[in-house]
C-alpha cells in the first residue's frame, strides 16, 4: 500500500525543524510534493545496491524493506545506484538544503532529477494521515 493516496487528508506540522525520513510537504515549480528527507545539510549521500548511506555508514529505510526485497527476488533494484556529487557536483549537502526521495522510486519524481530541495521550499512536515478515517495513522 503506498504511504499517500490521492484524496487523503494529512495534518501538517509548520516547523524549521526536518530530520531524516521525514515526509515533507513542498513547492517545486509550480506544484506542491510530498517527498521523504534522506540526506540532511552536511552530510555525503551515496546509494548502493539498493543501501543508502549517509558518511559512509549503511541506513536502514525501514519503510522499503518490502519494496526492495521484491524487486532483487525479480533479480533488478528497487533504487537505482547514484551518489551526491552525481547529483549536485557536490560532495556534502548544502547548508539548508535537504535531498528528497520518492517512496515509489520507480515513478516518483525527486532529488534525483530536480536537485536539492531548499528550506525555504519547505511548508511543513506530514504528522498525521487524518481521512479516510479506516487509515488513521502516524507518518
């Protein structure tokens, strides 16, 4: 089941405040995403075979654990290999300046084609999906 659904109503929290996996609500053009924080400022982004690491140190995305067993059980990856500076052409994270990854890796947009997600992008950070009320749950 994907963490958000067309038509779900979730609580958003306004906060300067973002930590790693949190899905935040942003502007990117002229549309709003909702994408998850894998790299905070300052930190050296590296993802290989299917691990994401974050200074050289694996990371578990509890999240994907599913997602990414069924797609090495049909032999391929769930998250293609890529690094920061492939990214950016850099090799730290900017100061105020977030890489986003979509859950759905396959067809969601993300860091990966449009860059760094900037805090002044930011609108808040999802806490709560509210309706439909069946799937009350914390993101």
């Amino acid at each position: 089941m994907p963490t958000l659904r067309d038509q779900d109503t979730v609580l958003i929290r306004k906060t300067d405040y973002v930590k790693r996996f949190n899905l935040i609500y942003f502007q990117q053009g002229n549309t709003q995403q909702v994408r998850r924080v894998v790299g905070l400022p300052g930190e050296r982004i590296d993802y290989k075979e299917d691990t994401l690491f974050v200074n050289g140190e694996s990371v578990e995305e509890k999240f994907l654990v599913d997602d990414i067993n069924d797609a090495q059980r049909n032999g391929g990856q769930y998250t293609p290999n890529f690094t920061l500076l492939d990214i950016t052409n850099q090799q730290t994270i900017p100061d105020d300046c977030y890489l986003v990854l979509a859950d759905n890796r396959s067809y969601g947009s993300d860091s990966r084609q449009y860059g760094l997600v900037t805090r002044n992008q930011i609108i808040g950070v999802l806490q709560t999906l509210l309706l439909p009320l069946t799937d009350t749950k914390k993101l």
